[in-house]
C-alpha cells in the first residue's frame, strides 16, 4: 500500500479526470451499491463521473441516487448470450456512444457490463478499462467471454476466490489481476428501532431475523421459507413467535417465494418489505441477519449485517467465510439444505448470549477490515498505477518516433 504522501499525489492527479462506472442494471444491487460508492468518493475528488446501465428502470434506487449526487446516468442496452447480430449491432452502438462520452477511465461491473467495455473500449477514447468480478456463477466461459477478458487493462475482484474463479472458467490474462474486498458505511437511520417495529406491527419482544437480497434465483429465499416453517413448528406452544423481514427487489424469483410462503401458511410470520432504503433503521430492528445464496462473491447484505452489529446465519460459501471469518461460534449452513438452516437458526433464536457475543465481534470487524475508505483508496491506487502505465508507454512511444 502506498505511504500517505504518495496517495495523496495519485489523488490529485485523478482530479478532473472523466470517469464512467458501467452497470448491468440501475437496479439497486450489491454491485451496484459498490461501486456508487467509489463513484461519489471520485466526484468529490473532483472527477468528472457519469453511470450508465444496460437496462433499466428509468427510475431505479440507482437513478434516485445519481440524481441525489448529481452524476448523470444513461442506459445504453447491451445484452449477452445472444445472437450475433444483435452482438454485433450492441457493440457499435456501445463504440458510438462511448466515443460521445470519452471517458478516460471505465470502470465496468458484473457480466454483462464487463463483457461489453472488454469489447468495446478499445475503439473509444478511454486509457484504462476494468473489469469488475462481482460473483461466481453468472460466466459460461465462451470464447466472446473470453476474448473480452483478455482484452481489459486490469481485473479488481471483491473477494480472493474468484481469482482462481476467473482462471477456471476465462483463463489466463495479461492484465494484472488484484483484490479489493467491498467497503461498508451505514448511513444514518431514518427511522428508530420502534419505529419499525411500530410499523411493521411487531413487538419490542419478538426476535426478528432479517434477510436483505434481490429475489433472484441464487439467493435461494425458498430454502430460508422451509427453514422458517420448520423454526416456526418447533417452538413451544404460548412461547412468542419470531417474525422475519424479506427485503429486496421483486425480481425474477419474487412471485415463486411469496407463493410459497402462502402455501406452507407463512404470512402471518413474514414482511416482504420490497426495495428499502433506510437498511440502517430495518437492521437496527432486528435480531438476527440471514443469507441463504446459493452463490456469492463477497456480500453486501453480510457487511451490512456486521457493520450493524448482527449476528449472522450465513451459507458455508468461500465469500461468506472471507467476510465472517472462522470463528468456532460462527454459524453456517449447507446451501440449500433447510434442516442445517433450521439448525442453525434455532442455535441463535434461544440464546441471547451468543447473539450479543457474535454481534459485538462482527461489528468490530465490519469497522477493521471492510471501510469504504479503504475499498476507495485501493481502488485508486490501481488506476493511478495504470494511467502512469499507460502515459510512460505513450512517452517512450514518441520518443521512439523523434
């Protein structure tokens, strides 16, 4: 890591540089959420920064965030797998448009996105593009993957596995390849704990155990549902029962779990919250934090359940151990199995003890290893060291011509 004074000349050398952060949606999610982050930390530096998205909506919690911050934000659809025509028609129209904005730096998130700048950057006035690996399961590893990969200035991964993720399933790249875990700041809370409590119509006694992720087929919500039937059936009768919070996007899985819930009789002991904006005064409600993805990169949800002080269900996933750590009390279930979720879950229901102790020690680690400080000045540092790059190769290329 670079010493104060020599970070501090990269930062300054960046001012005034026009950067473009390059979503597959302006949906709220994980990535999304990452990289508005560095992306405001850029503009107060005195960038120029603009987002783009390859799909909607129009008014997305990306675009009220945008606006809020004043960075102008685009769509500029672009879609992979799909047929080549339509690759080809995507990628000039993506060369187009990237020559109307001439970013100098494009910074791109997630699979479609990466695949698209990989492509196409080349062709447009930008000096450095990178991709950003976000997960473990969304590449097929075909050759337009592939090339694309092979073709960007550097890798940033948020987490170490997918390093060796990347080297399975694209290959080998000349770019190097570096490791930036993702940064966690909780903003204020809107609302106090009572007050959604108050709302949601739950009692200061009840447990509440609070899920935070997209309905997308990987976050698996119908293993937590049967787990929650199970953890519902064992507790004794007379004894309160726990209510638990689903928040996130109604994506592609929302329909199936929330019929779900209604046939295994559910909803009188579950809130779908949809998208929330305060997560700060959601978490400070509640008891307990749960993920149940079958797949994960390195989650926002889990940090955000840590930087509140919550202690954590989460599957046995490399991501989710980088993130938790591997304490002896620290519980993880099997991906897709309801029984090790119920287990697990039960473990932390009736013992307020454990729950304080993990909270308390996932608050401190939250603060310790996961800043966004920390996440934005790595991230600088790897594009200042690629500009420097690319300007010394232009010097000794004019040199060579004189």
């Amino acid at each position: 890591m670079y010493s104060p004074c020599a970070l501090m000349n990269k930062l300054q050398v960046l001012a005034g540089k026009r950067f473009l952060f390059v979503f597959c949606s302006l949906e709220l999610g994980g990535a999304e959420r990452q990289g508005l982050h560095l992306a405001r930390y850029l503009k107060n530096l005195g960038c120029d920064v603009s987002v783009w998205g390859h799909m909607g909506p129009n008014d997305g919690l990306v675009v009220e965030q945008c606006n809020e911050a004043g960075i102008p934000w685009a769509i500029h659809r672009f879609r992979w797998p799909c047929r080549k025509s339509s690759l080809v028609r995507d990628s000039w129209r993506m060369v187009r448009a990237l020559r109307q904005e001439r970013p100098e730096v494009i910074l791109a998130y997630t699979k479609w996105a990466n695949v698209s700048c990989g492509l196409t950057w080349r062709w447009s006035p930008a000096k450095v593009c990178i991709w950003g690996q976000r997960d473990v399961h969304c590449l097929s590893g075909d050759a337009v993957e592939r090339f694309a990969y092979r073709r960007v200035s550097a890798v940033i991964c948020n987490a170490e596995h997918q390093v060796d993720y990347l080297r399975r399933t694209l290959g080998e790249t000349p770019a190097p390849v570096s490791v930036v875990h993702n940064g966690i700041d909780l903003a204020p809370c809107r609302k106090t704990r009572a007050a959604w409590r108050a709302e949601l119509g739950i009692s200061e006694s009840t447990i509440v155990v609070t899920m935070v992720a997209n309905f997308r087929p990987e976050k698996d919500h119908s293993t937590l549902l049967y787990a929650w039937r199970k953890v519902l059936a064992a507790i004794p009768h007379g004894q309160a029962r726990p209510h638990l919070l689903l928040a996130g996007a109604h994506m592609q899985s929302y329909n199936a779990a929330r019929d779900l819930a209604g046939n295994l009789g559910l909803l009188d002991s579950i809130s779908f919250l949809g998208q929330v904006q305060d997560i700060s005064g959601l978490l400070a409600a509640s008891d307990i934090g749960v993920l149940t993805s079958t797949h994960e990169g390195l989650s926002n949800a889990i940090l955000e359940y840590m930087a509140s002080g919550l202690p954590v269900v989460a599957t046995d996933l490399p991501g989710n151990r980088e993130a938790l750590g591997d304490a002896p009390q620290q519980p993880f279930c099997k991906p897709g199995d309801s029984d090790s979720l119920t287990t697990q879950l039960q473990i932390l229901l009736y013992d307020p003890d454990l729950r304080q102790a993990l909270g308390a020690r996932n608050r401190q680690r939250a603060s310790a290893e996961f800043s966004i400080d920390s996440m934005c000045k790595k991230t600088v540092a790897i594009i200042g060291d690629l500009l420097d790059t690319v300007s010394a190769s232009a010097c000794k290329h004019q040199r060579a011509l004189l």
